[in-house]
C-alpha cells in the first residue's frame, strides 16, 4: 500500500469535565440539543460532519489550555460568531485573522479548555 485514501471528516470528538454544561454550550453554540444524548457523549448531526461530546474519561480527556487539535467549522461571519462565543465564557485564543487564502479564521478556548475553530470562506 503507497498511501491511505481518506474521505471527509465524519466525527470530531470534543472532551469535557461535565457532560451536561458541555452539552449546554453546544446546545446553544448550534441552536439545537443533540440528537441523540446519551450518558457518556452526546452527538449532533451537522451537515457532513458529527460532533460529538464526551465526557472526560480514563482514556481522554479535553484540551488543557489550547493545545491540540482545532475542528474548524464554517460560520457566515467570523466576528459575529467570535463575540457570540465570548459572551457565552469563550475566549479568543487566536484572530479573528483573513489569511493567504481569503479565509477568516478565528480560535476561541471555549470553558472545557478545547479549541474551537470557526471559518469564514473567502468572498
């Protein structure tokens, strides 16, 4: 084998300390509660792409600070969607910045202490 073909992201998975005020932030963040909650995560079906909450355990835990890894998501506007997360505890990690592509991109540490990324596509 020369190389692996990967397909589209399918699930970003997101640890948190509490399960129920991490579902809360989503909830509110998406407009939506999860489509299927269960006791250990929770799950929204977003366009192409799930995302999943769990709760931290033995094996993973959330970011600790921002480090690690970013899902970035597609928002119609990186600034409108930047203030709506530091009103709800976020806090603007990196940008909100257009780079060499077009792109707006910004980072918010959310109150689990993962990274959130959110992308405005080139107009």
């Amino acid at each position: 084998m020369d190389g692996l073909t990967l397909g589209p992201v399918g699930n970003v998975f997101l640890f948190v300390p509490d399960l129920d005020e991490g579902v809360q932030w989503y909830a509110a963040l998406l407009g939506a509660q999860p489509d299927r909650p269960m006791a250990q995560l929770a799950v929204w079906d977003l366009a192409h792409t799930r995302l999943t909450i769990h709760r931290d355990d033995e094996y993973n835990r959330g970011g600790r600070s921002g480090e690690g890894t970013v899902p970035y998501f597609d928002v119609d506007d990186v600034d409108a969607a930047a203030h709506w997360c530091e009103s709800r505890g976020g806090v603007v990690h990196r940008g909100p910045k257009t780079v060499f592509s077009g792109e707006r991109l910004v980072q918010i540490l959310y109150p689990f202490g993962n990274l959130l990324g959110l992308r405005q596509p080139p107009a």
